[in-house]
C-alpha cells in the first residue's frame, strides 16, 4: 500500500519574527518537506537505497522519528522514551532505528512520525525560554535554544539526502 499525498506544500518561515517563532517554524518547514519526500511511495520504494550508501527514505523517516522522541521527549522534557524506543536493542545494532524501518508499511511509518511530531510540537508548547537550560542537559548545560537547532539541522542534512533517494526512485525532485 502506498502513503497517498496530503501534506501541503512547505511554507516560508517569518522573516521578522522572534527568535522562538523562526526556529519553531523553520523546523516545521523540515519537517513538512521529510513528510513530503516519503508520501505516495510504496513499500519497496521506501527501502530502496543508493550503494554503496544503504540509507533509505523509510530508515531516514524511522530515523527522524526516534531524533523526535530522543531530542524533545526525552531530552528536553524529561519523559521516558515513547514505544518502540523504550525497548529498541540498541546494544544489539546501533541503528536499529534505521534497519527497523524495513519490518513497517508505509503507513506504520508515517503513522509513528505524525505521532511523535505531534507530541514533540506539545512539548515545543511548553517551552517559551530558548535560554532554558532542558531536562537532561548533559555535562554543558544544553539550552532550548541547542536543541531547536539541533533538530533544524538534523533535518535540513536528512532533507538534502531525501531528495537524492526521492529523485532515484522516481524522479520527483523540488521542495
């Protein structure tokens, strides 16, 4: 079965607005072009990779999803990781979250990155200080700030990299 084509095209972030409202919107843009990338595709398409690279658009879906839960839910709200990463082996493989990605359909897919994005955008809600130092600031003391740009960039890279393997399987280039 194959994830049909809802999302709406990315918008432009604000030019001139706060800095919470730049960073918050500019990672709703990533994420909105990700979402994008993988939509309409089959089964096969999203485990198709480019060798000797073994990346795939459902790896780098599953992998955004767990950047969410690990970045936001985790990390900065302090919560305990969200099903399936409270029991993912990563001593096992420390990529699971992207070789895991090859057991769901594109709908399971999806259906765990919508729901962690929603969650992370409720958690975003909480946050107004991007100087607040998060729940789980490791040894630096990592601010709101560092994570909304953090995840910005994390996206932006994966989003470079969900236009070659897009492109490769069926030619849709843009966003």
């Amino acid at each position: 079965m194959t994830i049909p084509q809802t999302t709406p095209l990315p918008y432009d972030p604000v030019h001139d607005g706060t800095g919470l409202e730049v960073l918050t919107q500019f990672l709703d843009y990533y994420r909105s072009v990700l979402r994008r990338k993988v939509e309409g595709l089959e089964a096969e398409d999203l485990q198709r990779s480019i060798p000797p690279s073994t990346m795939t658009l459902g790896g780098l879906l599953h992998h955004l999803d767990y950047v969410e839960d690990e970045w936001l839910g985790v990390r900065t709200a302090g919560e305990p990781p969200a099903p399936p990463w409270d029991r993912a082996p990563w001593d096992e493989d420390n990529d699971w979250d992207w070789h895991r990605a090859d057991e769901l359909t594109p709908e399971e897919l999806l259906a765990g990155f919508d729901a962690r994005v929603e969650r992370s955008r409720l958690i975003q809600h909480r946050w107004t200080d991007l100087d607040a130092v998060i729940a789980q600031p490791g040894e630096r003391g990592t601010t709101y700030r560092y994570v909304l740009v953090h995840l910005i960039e994390e996206y932006a890279r994966h989003a470079g990299h969900a236009d070659l393997l897009r492109e490769i399987v069926d030619g849709t280039v843009g966003d």
